[in-house]
C-alpha cells in the first residue's frame, strides 16, 4: 500500500460512506493517513451499515446526509481534495418500480454534486462509481468500453446520465473526474439482507440459513466477480492518476464462471447446502443481460490495476465474514 502514500493528510469525502464499497475504501484511506469523512442518508433500502466502520468510527468523520440535499453537498465538497462518488441506487427491480427515486439520487443529485464542485471546488479530483449494467445485453465477448451502450432498464440509464455528467464537467471545466464501471463487486460489507444490491449477496444469505440457493434460469449464464480489495485498489489508483482524467475504465476479472458453477463452488466452501433451478421472474427476465465478462485492459494499460484475489480464496472470506457477523447484517430473528 506504500504506492498510495500520497493520500497521507489528504482530506477526502466519500459520499456512501457506509456502505459496501464506501466503508470498505474508508478503511484503506485511513490505513494510509488520510483524513476521511463519510456521507450516508442511511436509508434502510439502500447499503449503508454503521457496523462496516466498526473498526474505524473513530477515526473517520460522518455526516449523517442524503446526496440530494444540495446545501449540505456544497458545504462538504469545500477544502477536499478527493471526492469518491459512490452513493447511488442500485436495484434494477426497484428502478422499474420507482423510476423517480432512481432519476433523483443517479442522475439529479449527481448534477448536483457537480455544481457544487465547480463552484466551491474546481481542483477536487472525483472517482464515480459507474456500472457494467449500461452496456445492457453484451453483443460480444469480453465487453470492452468501446461496446454500445443500449441499457435495458431505468437504472443503467440515469447511471450513464451521472457518469456522463462526470465527463461532460471533466471536459468543460477542467474537473478532474474519472469514472469506474464497476461489475459484481463482493466481500465483506456487502448487502445480503436481500437482492436489492447482487444476487451474491442473499445467496450467502441462503447458504448460511441452510436454504437452498435459487438460480434464475439454466445457470449457465457467466460472470466476473471483483473482490473488495481490488475494487479499492482501483479507486485508489484512479483518484491519484491524472492520466485518468476524463476517462471511463471497466473493471473486471479474467476468470469467468457460470451461475450454477458459482452456486456450486459456494456450497462446496461452506461444507454444506444445496440450490435448485426456478424459472426467471417475469420482471427480472425482462432486465437480465444474459452473460457478461468485461475486458479490463485499458485500466491495466492506463494505471497498471489487474484484479489480484481470486474467486475461490475472496469467497472462503466472504462467506467466513457473514458466517460469524450475521446478525450486524440482517439479524437472527428476522
């Protein structure tokens, strides 16, 4: 971690500080010195849990606030120097259902955050978190960031809106602001309350109950996974890099493996368990993407960021992590 010690006494804003992704990087930005402050609405639908900064409360500021309240945004972006963007709604489901939520917090709130940094702070550098969920269903193998961007629900398309928002105030304003396209990010932190966030999450939910894990489908559709520590590698790598200025990078990894291998794999490190096939809900068939693995080459060539944890050792933490925390994270009686 030593290659990021430029963060030493930086002050740095994470807005979705504490959920999965924000709690996780807030972690490794005071591990390196940096004067951290987290912003989280902690709405319960959403991500965020005061336990994923146990470990850390004290040595982190929060802000207890929602992204779209634009005065508390102007006020907290003054005298940062980095601005990790990673607040957002992240249900496809619930997207379709409530469209004007997703507008608000993706898109809007996004527009917001931007205006209030070109107004009180041009030199900020700003990480956004992005998803593969805009290319929408791949019409090639792996997906590059040279793919079409043809979005197959509300979500992946107010997600475009911010990350183009990012580039548009990159471009015009000389904001130095670059955007991640994240894709199936899991560890510890992570939601597994329900499916709202991944699938991943209530699979391990499932497992540790002793419920059998339900495919949608055949299974065999594919994905990449990222494992935590290496989605933050790469947002600590992007936010010092002005070579990512303005530009747009996929995440990714090169092994790739079927849903009911996953499954498979998953029961396997637990020592117990089953899954079944059920057919796909009308309303998740109508949004699924089929198969998917991104080409992460770029962001390899740019900042030299390749994925380092494999699948099988990030699941035996995962799964160990929600094993023994389970009740911070949806509670024994429920």
């Amino acid at each position: 971690m030593k290659k990021f010690s430029p963060y030493k006494d930086s002050q740095v804003l994470i807005t979705g500080g504490l959920g999965f992704i924000g709690s996780n990087l807030a972690r490794a930005l005071v591990a390196l010195g940096a004067k951290v402050t987290l912003v989280d609405s902690l709405i319960p639908i959403y991500g965020g849990n005061l336990f994923n900064i146990n470990d850390i409360r004290a040595k982190v500021d929060v802000n207890f606030c929602d992204i779209r309240d634009p005065y508390a945004i102007e006020y907290l972006v003054k005298g940062k120097n980095y601005l990790f963007n990673l607040a957002g709604q992240t249900s496809h489901i619930d997207s379709m259902t409530d469209p004007q939520t997703d507008l608000a917090i993706n898109a809007q709130a996004q527009l917001s955050i931007l205006e209030s940094c070109r107004k009180h702070n041009l030199s900020i550098k700003i990480v956004f978190a992005s998803t593969r969920q805009i290319y929408g269903r791949p019409q090639y193998l792996p997906v590059d960031e040279m793919h079409s961007i043809v979005p197959v629900d509300v979500n992946g398309i107010n997600k475009l809106a911010g990350e183009w928002y990012h580039m548009l105030y990159s471009q015009i304003y000389g904001i130095r602001s670059c955007a991640l396209r994240l894709t199936n990010t899991y560890g510890p932190g992570m939601r597994v309350k329900d499916a709202r966030q991944t699938f991943l999450g209530i699979w391990i939910r499932s497992i540790i109950e002793g419920a059998p894990i339900q495919i949608f489908g055949d299974g065999m559709q594919v994905r990449d996974f990222n494992y935590i520590d290496d989605c933050v590698s790469a947002m600590l790598m992007a936010g010092l890099s002005n070579d990512a200025n303005g530009k747009i990078y996929n995440l990714g990894h090169s092994e790739v493996i079927s849903l009911k291998s996953l499954a498979e794999l998953m029961i396997d490190i637990f020592g117990y368990g089953s899954c079944k096939l059920i057919p796909f809900p009308a309303d998740r068939k109508a949004i699924d993407i089929g198969d998917y693995y991104s080409d992460f080459s770029k962001i390899k060539k740019d900042l030299g960021w390749s994925p380092g944890v494999k699948l099988l050792k990030g699941l035996q933490k995962t799964i160990n992590f929600y094993s023994k925390n389970r009740e911070h994270y949806w509670g024994i009686d429920q």
